[in-house]
C-alpha cells in the first residue's frame, strides 16, 4: 500500500463522515426522529416540539457542534454521572496523550525513519507507506536513540497523565459518594445463600439472624421471590390492586410501583392483611394464585447507617462461607433481578463456564478473522482464487480490496461480540447492571485486543503461522518482526472501523429505521424508550485504539494523525450522544477507571517490550538496553497506582460514610429515608400503562443498545440517585 | 542404578538411622542434654531430673517410641496448639494417600511394567530400575487402562481425603478460636501509616481519629516507637526501674516486663507521672536521655469487642489507602516488633524487592544443582575429569557416587535456603512472626519444587538443555520423557535427603555439640533456650516428598514404599520433637494447611498431567483423554475447597467474634480484661535478669531452629494464648 492508496481510503472516509455528519445534522431537526436523537431529553422532561416546517430543517448546520463543544464538563457531570465524565475522560485523555506521542513522532521519528537507509526515493504519493516505518531504518543505526527518546517521552508524559487522570477521577468518585442525597444501595446489604430451615420460612431466619448478631443496627429486609412463578402472577395482581384502586392511593411514588415487598410493613401489609405467616410464602396468600410465590435464598436486608451496611457487606458473617454472603447492595434501579434468583453455590461454576465459553467464543472467532486477512494479501488471493485475477487486475478494485473491504467484514463481524459478552456476562451471574457492563467490558477488550490486535499481526503477517505462538522465546520476536509490517492495516482499520463507526454512532441508523417503520407502518404515535449509554461496547473500542497507537507510535508514527482525527471525532460524538440520546439509569461512580488505567498500562508496557525486540532486531543494544529501566519504572508506576487509588474503586471509605451517617443524623430526614427504604427496591411493578405500549419495550435494535429492561426497570421514569 | 545399589543405598541409610535412633534413645536419657532433647517441658515447668546413674541411662531403649505413639492428638492441641497438629496431619494425610498409591501401586501398576515388553528378565537383584517404571511398557499397549485406574484411585482418594481434612482443620481451628481466653490479638488492630500532622504528636492524631469516627467501640491506643534510639535507652530504663523498686510492686506479670506502653494508663503513667504532653514523645520524657525517642507512624489500637476490632482491621479507613491502614493486630507474643517501624509507603517496595531477590536466589542455586546432577552421569563425569577414571573403576565406589554423593550435597545446599528465605520474609516486612514463617515457608517451598524436582529433571535429563524451557508447547513432553527416567535420583533422594534429615531432626546434632561445649568449656550451667518449631523449613520438605510422590506413582510406584517408610518415620519423630523439644510461643490457627492444601491439589494435576502425556507419547490415546475428566474434576474440586473453606482461614467469621462478645459481656469478666489489654503489648523488656544470661540468646545454632528474638520475647515464658 502507498501514500495515494491511504490517501484513497482516507478521502472515502472523510467523505463518508461528511455526509453522515450533515445527514445527522439535518435529521435531528425533524421533529419524528426526536426520540431517536433526544431520548435524554425525552426522559427527563417533556419538551415542547418544533412541528413547524421551516427551510432551515432541511440544510445541514453546525450548531449541534458548537452546543456540544461548549457544554462544561461540570453541567455534563450533573446530567449524566459521573461514569458518562469517566467516559469522556478516556476520550480527552487519548487527545492529549497521542497529540504529545504525534507530535514527537511527526517531528522526530518520521524523518529518521524516512532518511533511515541511502535509498532512491519514489514521488511522494508513490511512496510506500513502509518507508515511513522503523522497517526502514538500517541494521545498528546510532539515529535509534531518536525512537529511544520519543518512547520516553510518550511513556513518561502517559505515565504523568494517567496518574493525575486517576487522581481526579478518584476525587470525582468521593465528591460523588458524598454529595449524593441518601441513596438506598448505601443502607442495603445483599444476603445470598440463606440456609433453609425446615420450620421456619427464609424471612423469619433472616429476621432472626440479623437480630440476633447484628441486631444495634439492623433496621429490616426484604426478600427476593422467584421469578418464573410471580411472573404469572403479574396480571392476577394488577387486578386485585385495580379492585382495591389501590392505583389511587397516594402512598409515594414508589409504593404505586411495588406489588410485592415482604417484611411486615409497606405495601404488603395492605395487600395481605396479614404478617408472614406462611412458610416460605410471601404474606400474599389471600391472593388466590398466591400459592404459588416462593421465597428465594436471597434479601435485601437494610441497616440504619450506611457504616453498618458496608461493614455487613465487608465482613464474613457465618462459620460456613458458602452461606450468609452478603455484599454490597446495587442501587434499586441497577438491581439485575433475574439473576438474583440463581442458588449461590452455583455461582462459582457459571463463573468458569462462561469463562470457558468466553474463550472458545475468542477462538471460534479466529475464522473470519483469518478469512479477512487473506483479502490484504493478493498474492494469496490469486494463488487459491485463479478465477478471480481479471478483477484485481482494475487497479482501484485491487486498492477497494486490500484498503477498505477486510476492514468492513471484520466490523460487521465485530458487532455481534458485545451482545455475545453481555449474554456471557448474564450467565456468569453478575448482580448489577453495572457489574454486568463492567464484565462484559472486561470480556470485549480482552477479545479485541486479542482477535483484532494479535491475530491480525501474527496471521497476517506470516499466514498459517499461527503455531508460532507455541513458542514462548520466540514470540516477542516473531511479534517484533511482524508488527511494524502491519502499520497498513491498522490505518485502514483505523479509517474504516474508527471514523465510520463513530458516524453510525451518531446517526443511529438501526434506531431511525425502527423510527421510521414503526411511524409510517406501524402507525404509532408513542416514543421509543431511551437507552442507557453502552459503557460495553465502546469503551473496549477506545482502549484497543489507544493500544494500537501506542504500539505504532514509535514503529510506524505516521498512524498518530489518523488516530487523532478518530479521538477528536469522538469526543464531539460522544459528548453529543451523552448529552442527548442516552439516558442515565444507573451509576458505578466510575468504576470503569481502573480498567482503562490497567490497559492503558499494559499498552505502554507491551510497546517497550516490543520494542526492546525491535532494537534488539535492528541490532541497536544501546537502545534496547535503555528500554529496561523504562519498563520498570512503567511498572512500578503501576504498582503505586494500584496501591494508592484502586482500594477507592473497589469500597467506599468508612471515613466517608460515617461523616454522611453523622450529617444525616444531625439533620433529621433519616428517620423519614428508613421509612422510604423499605419500599425502595421493587422486584415486581404494576404494568399500569396499557399492554400495547409496554410490548414496544423490545424494539429490534441492537441488544447493546438497548437494554434488556427487567419488569421493574421498564417503564420507569429515570430517576438519578 | 539396579536393585542391588538401590538396596545397599536403602541399606546404608537403614543403619544409619538404626544407629542414631539408638544414640538418641541414650543421649535423651542424660541429664546433661535435657535441655536439648526437652525444651518444651523446661519451658513449662520446672522438672525434676534424674541425676543418678544407673545403668538402664546407657542402653538403648524403644520406650520413647512407644510415649510418641500413644500420645493422643487431643493431648498434642492442649500442649502444643493447632499448629502443630495440623503439621502432623500433614504427615498422617501423607501417610494415608501414599498407603493407598503403594497398595494400587505394587499391586497394579509394578506387574504391568515388569511384564510390559517381551523381554529377557535378569537375575532381580542385577535387574535395572527402569524395568519397574512405565518406560518398561511397550507402545500403544493395552495395559495402560491399569495405570489410568490406579491414577483415578490415587486422585479420588486424595480429594476425598483432602477435602474432609480441610474440613476438620477449619473445625478445629474455629473451635480453638471459640475456646481460647480472651485474646488481646483479637480486640486490636495494628494501624499503620498514621498521617503526620505539624502541631500533633501521633499519639494525638490516633486518638481524635478514633474517638471521632469509631468512638462508640475505640478503648485505647499504644504507639510503636522507633527501635534504633530507644535500644539505647534500655540501660537507663532499667537503672530507673531498679531505683523506683518497680521490679517488686506486683502489678501483674506483664506490667514487670512492659518499660514504655503508651497511652493515658498504665505503668507509663507510673514511670512518667505525666500524661503524653510532649509532642512525637512518648510519656517518659524525665528520664534523661528520652529525648531521643521518638513515635513512630504505627500504632496498636484496642477497642472494646472482638467484632469491633475485626471490622476496623477489614474496612477501608481513609479517603486515601495510603494513610490509616489497618490489619488485625497479631498476638502480643507473635508481633514482629522490628518490622512495624518500616514506613508503610516503602513496604510495596520492599515486596518486590525480596520477591525478585528470591527469583535471583532461585536462579543462583542453579550452579550447585548442575554439578550435582553431573554426579549420577558418570558417562560425563569420565568425559569431563579423565583422572578420576580409576577412581570409578571400583565398583563401591562408583555406586557411592550415583546413589548416595549427589544427594549429600545437594542436602547441604539445601540447608541455606530456609535461613535465607527468612530472611527475605523479613526484608519483605512481615508484621509477625507466624506471617514471617508462613512467607518463608511458601518461598522455601517454591525454592524446593523449582530447585530439587525441575531443574534435577530436565538438567539431570539432558544435561545443559535447560534452554528446552523456553518451550511452551514441547515442556510437557520434554518432562513426560524425563521425569520417568530420573525416579532412580529421587529414589536415593528420599533415602538421604528423607531419612538421614529425619535422623538429624531427632538428634538435633549441632544443639547438642553447641550444649557440650556450653558445659564443658564454658562451664555453663543454665539451660539452652527452647525454640519454636521451624515450620518453614520442615513443612516444604513434606510437600516436596508428596510432590515427588504423587508424580512417580503411577510413573514408577518402586518409590513409594520408601516414602512410607519415610512418612512412618516422620509421623514418630515429629511428633516426638512436638512433645518434648519445640515450644509453642504463638499460634497462626492453623494457617498452613491452605498452603497445604493447594500444593497437594498442584501435585495432583501436574502429576495427571504429566501422566497424559506419558500416554502420549506411549501412544495409548484413549488412556489419555482419560485424564482430561480427571483434571477438570481435580480443578472444580479445588475451587470449591477454596470458596467453602478458604475464608475461614483469611477472617474470623463475625458469627463467633459476637457470640463469644455476647457470653464475655455476661460473664462480666471482660472489664478486667480491658484494663490488662493495654499492657498486653510491649515493646521492650526490661532486662532483670543477668546479663551475662541474655547473652546467649544466640547461640550458634542454625537461626533456622532459634528464633531470632526480640528483647521483648527473649526471657518471658512462654504463655498460650
């Protein structure tokens, strides 16, 4: 490939974004593509519409660029959380660190590579794109130390950003925790694995354990039912609730919502009439179907202080580990229902199946992945396809192949990894919302980096070679010599999956069809529900592109500029989309940092490893030597980090907490919140709207997109806790 | 090496042993040298001796034997602790498993690989080892299903046993925690890395900081103070005491040994007559040289329930994880008082460091076992030092030299390691003394399983290709091909390195050389110090003897009756040395056996896959998909041991912290209790005993076997918590 071709493919791609990007700013001002383009808006209040046509509809402006780029971070920590800022943190940290690496690497290790060997040079437009790369330097060179240089710099100002970066994030997450109006998952413990006693029903011995050991401060619980059975029993209970227009009564927001909290107060009590009573049976019974409801091994059992919760979450309460697991509880609308109900002494074993099934699904990957590796190497091409020779001979077919198409399959490929991980994430049995993104997160960057990164290096290069990896000695070598080679096909990637994906994300194209077919099919009036940012899906993608640029940024620096476009790009994209079209449900209070930070500093390590390997392939000892303490320090830097910020991450402080449980207190609304706490978490709501709208809950959008609403969460109003 | 060598190696080592057991069954009679062979009872009591001669002294006799065997193991957890029954059962666990492999062993496997080719038998004492191992059996034979079942028995067994082990140790060490006597170590918290604050003594700021956020539970504090400054204040201290006539007030017995305890009460209060008033002072400033002492950032912190304590020692204190970190506090007698000065911020650091030291020791421990391995090939010894061709040209001397030198020197090696390793567990910052052994104790096991079975397989295989490592994929091959064929090494390993070291463990040869000359020459007439049991030294050596069990048991079951004999022999001596040599100064609960446990279930899958590939490579396929099953289920068991048991192990369930809070609050005793706690740990001793007595505190016997001890444990009798 050659500058002309790269030019070629970059052209297709600015072209493609440009009309997207006027496409999406004309669009947005139809007023029947509102709920595809404002679902934030639409969520939080009701706004007036512009049904007015007026020229200025249909000519593409750049006004939502300007609103975007105005908007303070401080106004978009308000209305998104803070894992919305974390996001876009990830975005400005990537623009800052690759405007550094690109401007060394522009400055400083483009010539020494161009100049690298006494070479003719071809016109510029047909140079080829390997002279611009370390490939190019000869054998034991002294101008390596100009890579040596850039490599420090990049790495240490990386190192310098990062730790700030985590340290504001940190403070962010306090600031958070402490600033936030009393939030139930704070007081609530998780109790899982509850042991059966055959005399006494899961509420009684609940009750019963926690008075007896931690009795000074627990205030109450609440348990959790089976699902398959209740699930029927929706209907039955809207009707009685209808009979005994309890739709009516005001008794708070929350308690219309909550059809079956158990414990002897709340809205039970006016359903039953009656305290638990029966075993193992929520205080239902008067209910005919009500035979039917069982009590799960789970409860949320609820303290007065939040000290005390997090102290029950943190400590082992029984003799027997596998019973009495308690653990911090999520927020009422990040609960995960479904996956409450699984037998705790389960949980271990779906881990490791869906680890397992994590990792066959990585190497089931492997086919398309070779497949289109093939598409960059013709030669390859003419030898197994002869019939297809004519054809590449029209030399723009033969850019359009090697330039654009293995990109693209390897994209439409890629979209059903999120959803798959997600699923994986549900198997495993996470409790959250949130911890079911963070794992499927977790479980996506892994498989990019592994199935887009190092397959592509090690099978591209060397096809069929992928036995090479058989070797421990001879993979950093082998990974040495092929990487640098590579530099073509990550700047397509980077052009195509990068620049393209960020249009579709903006346009939502999915979305606006499902808008148009069920407006001018389906003949509905209603609004699409809004979904909540896929943390999943795309944060996985901004970590493999920071990889891919810290691993090209000394090898093959001419990739940085591209890469800078993508992060500019995406940080207007991005803070448009966080600002307008998702919603905020949930909150992990940034979480999502320390897995940035930890592949962030895998990036930078992975890329002085290699080229270590590289130098030391070039002949340059110096330079390769010099590599080392930069190594160390890189994970060193690490190692502090992980000591000093990620114990934040992982609980709240007491320090904290006790300070709020102080204030609270003082001020005298507790008594009022411990009230309200009892009918904070709903595992069943009443389907007040009618059956029609709440089936449009499952439009056929991208699962990642939207997501999969539990009974409670459907048609809930947002609320930020 | 055929059976005839291996015999007479056997035979060697049988006299030997015969002949020191006899020694022992003499020496342990004499007065003189029962403070060798009796360290437990001297530290108890103060027991009658018998100093008449009578002839019955100078005869051998069994009856120690008969003592050992009849003790019960109820009688060994009231004198000697959990610890040293949970070594034991590592020796009974070893016992049992390798009963059962022997049996299936001799019985199975031996025919099949005696009759596993056509061939002409030798006369049996001229037979070669390698008849009676698996490379004996011919390729693709129908015979390896016998070791496929004798794997399957030896595996199942081993978890059957593992698991029920694990099961009543983790009984045994709840039931010790719910029986003890109020413990000091589990009402306090060792918090480190206090913040410093300009106008505040530490003292100070431990104080505000616990009164403030735990001040419903927080009883009193105690500063550690800086070692270096404040030794040299000993003297003074004690002058001071001498003059005040302290030593005979009679405030209890931990009052006379405990010189600076901080905080507002106790005898600082009686020494200073002042409260703390100086800042980063403790309260002894009228003594005249006391200005040099000085606070360090480490305090204990006492607080009025078990439960209280656990949770400050689990919670996240501080909005910064650096500062206020908290860990249970050990056990008075079990603190490592010259650790708790390091700062906190430096003990990540100092991890690495002894880590990667260790790694470098590992590594440079490599010189002597290669040329150790060189001496059981003498094809290349006569290559190399043509000279001593005549010398191996007797044939003794030949089978001296391949059965019996090589291991000799290694043993002598090997004897380095556990001092070295404590040494590291030390640099590494253990706050205790069990900590310290239980770190040591994982490194000498590593050292061990890398150093003695690795490197003596793939060097003592093929000399100089240590270079197969960097082999991923042929590693398991090359140690399938290689393990069997050097069972003869580790035959003769167990017969010196086993028997011979057990000899020497009940003889404890250099104490007793140490305590004639003591007598003789320098006319001492006091008794030696009883040391606490060396677990890291002894515990690596049982593992390693299980590893090597497990992985010849199928592979050339010849070695395991020796391992019996081995294990036998173990049983009686440990426990001998349990009862009447070691005393019991701290108590871990039994925190050994995760260790224990893991290393078993680690032989076990290395050892099924190992065998795997022997199958391999013999060509019987379907004995080898055998296997898979095997290890799947190995490795499930193992996980499910560490979520049902582990946690007992790392945190005291606050179930029993509670009940046993609960019967302290209705007994009444517990306000006594409270006032001895803040005396319970001290720093320094004063010295009232004679000086010249003190100095010889260490003696020069292996620092393996004495404990290294601080001036607060080195005179006190031994109390059991």
């Amino acid at each position: 490939m050659n500058i002309s071709a790269l030019l070629t493919s970059a052209g297709i791609n600015s072209a493609v974004c440009l009309v997207f990007l006027s496409l999406y700013s004309i669009l947005r001002k139809q007023p029947s593509n509102f709920s595809v383009y404002f679902g934030r808006n639409l969520a939080q209040v009701n706004p007036t519409r512009d049904h007015h046509v007026r020229y200025q509809r249909f000519v593409p402006s750049p006004s939502w660029i300007v609103k975007t780029w105005q908007t303070p971070e401080a106004e978009i920590l308000v209305t998104a959380g803070v894992d919305a800022v974390v996001f876009l943190r990830i975005v400005v940290f990537s623009l800052r660190i690759f405007a550094v690496a690109a401007f060394v690497g522009i400055f400083l290790v483009l010539p020494v590579n161009y100049y690298g060997q006494e070479m003719h040079h071809k016109q510029f437009p047909r140079e080829s794109l390997d002279v611009f790369s370390i490939g190019n330097v000869k054998e034991g060179s002294q101008w390596f130390w100009a890579h040596c240089i850039a490599l420090y710099i990049t790495s240490l100002t990386a190192c310098f950003l990062l730790y700030f970066e985590y340290k504001s994030i940190a403070g962010m997450r306090l600031k958070h925790i402490r600033t936030s109006s009393p939030n139930p998952g704070h007081f609530s413990v998780l109790v899982r694995a509850i042991p059966w006693k055959p005399d006494e029903s899961y509420s009684n011995t609940v009750k019963k354990f926690f008075t007896k050991y931690l009795g000074s401060s627990y205030l109450d619980h609440q348990m959790v039912y089976r699902l398959g059975t209740t699930q029927k029993l929706m209907a039955e209970t809207e009707k009685v609730c209808k009979m005994l227009r309890f739709d009516n009564v005001d008794h708070g927001k929350n308690m219309v919502q909550c059809a079956l909290p158990a414990g002897p107060s709340g809205t039970s009590k006016i359903l039953s009439r009656e305290p638990e009573s029966i075993k193992g049976k929520p205080p239902f019974h008067d209910v005919g179907t009500a035979s039917n409801v069982k009590e799960d091994a789970a409860a949320f059992v609820f303290f007065k202080t939040r000290y005390a919760a997090d102290v029950a979450a943190k400590v082992l309460l029984s003799t027997n580990p596998m019973s009495w697991v308690t653990s911090n509880a999520p927020e009422p609308h990040d609960v995960y229902w479904r996956n409450l109900s699984i037998p705790y002494r389960l949980l271990w074993l779906r881990k490791i199946a869906s680890l397992v099934a994590a990792i066959v699904f990585v190497f089931l990957f492997l086919i398309p992945v070779t497949f289109v590796q093939g598409l960059t190497q013709l030669d390859h091409l003419h030898h197994t396809f002869p019939f297809l020779r004519g054809l590449f001979k029209k030399k723009y077919m033969s850019q359009l192949i090697t330039g654009y198409l293995p990109s693209v399959i390897l994209l439409l490929f890629l979209y059903t990894v999120p959803p798959t991980m997600m699923l994986l994430a549900v198997i495993e049995g996470c409790i959250s919302r949130t911890g079911r993104k963070k794992s499927a997160c977790r479980k996506v960057l892994y498989f990019l980096i592994w199935n887009v990164f190092f397959v592509n290096v090690l099978s591209g290069s060397v096809i069929s070679q992928i036995d090479t990896l058989s070797s421990l000695k001879e993979m950093p070598t082998q990974l040495a010599r092929a990487i640098p080679s590579q530099a073509t096909f990550f700047m397509t990637y980077i052009l195509t999956s990068g620049w393209a994906s960020l249009s579709s994300e903006l346009m939502q194209p999915m979305l606006l069809i499902w808008n148009v077919f069920r407006r001018g099919i389906l003949r509905r009036k209603d609004d699409l529900c809004a979904a909540s940012f896929p943390y999943h899906a795309e944060v996985p993608k901004l970590l493999l592109f920071g990889f891919i640029g810290f691993t090209f940024s000394v090898l093959a620096p001419l990739i940085l500029p591209l890469l800078l476009v993508y992060f500019f790009l995406g940080y207007l994209v991005y803070r448009n989309q966080i600002l307008n079209v998702y919603t905020t449900k949930y909150e992990s209070g940034g979480q999502l940092w320390p897995t940035v930070h930890n592949t962030t500093v895998f990036s930078l390590v992975f890329t002085q490893i290699i080229s270590l390997y590289v130098f030391g392939l070039k002949k340059s000892k110096t330079a390769g030597a010099f590599m080392i303490p930069l190594i160390i320090f890189t994970l060193l830097f690490n190692e502090y980090c992980r000591k000093r910020f990620h114990p934040i991450f992982k609980s709240t402080p007491a320090e904290l907490l006790i300070e709020m449980d102080l204030e609270d207190e003082q001020s005298g609304k507790i008594e009022e919140f411990h009230q309200n706490l009892e009918m904070a978490y709903c595992q069943f709501t009443l389907k007040s709207q009618d059956p029609v709208k709440s089936a449009h809950l499952s439009p056929p959008v991208p699962s990642e997109y939207l997501e999969d609403p539990s009974p409670a969460l459907a048609q809930q109003n947002p609320t930020k806790n």
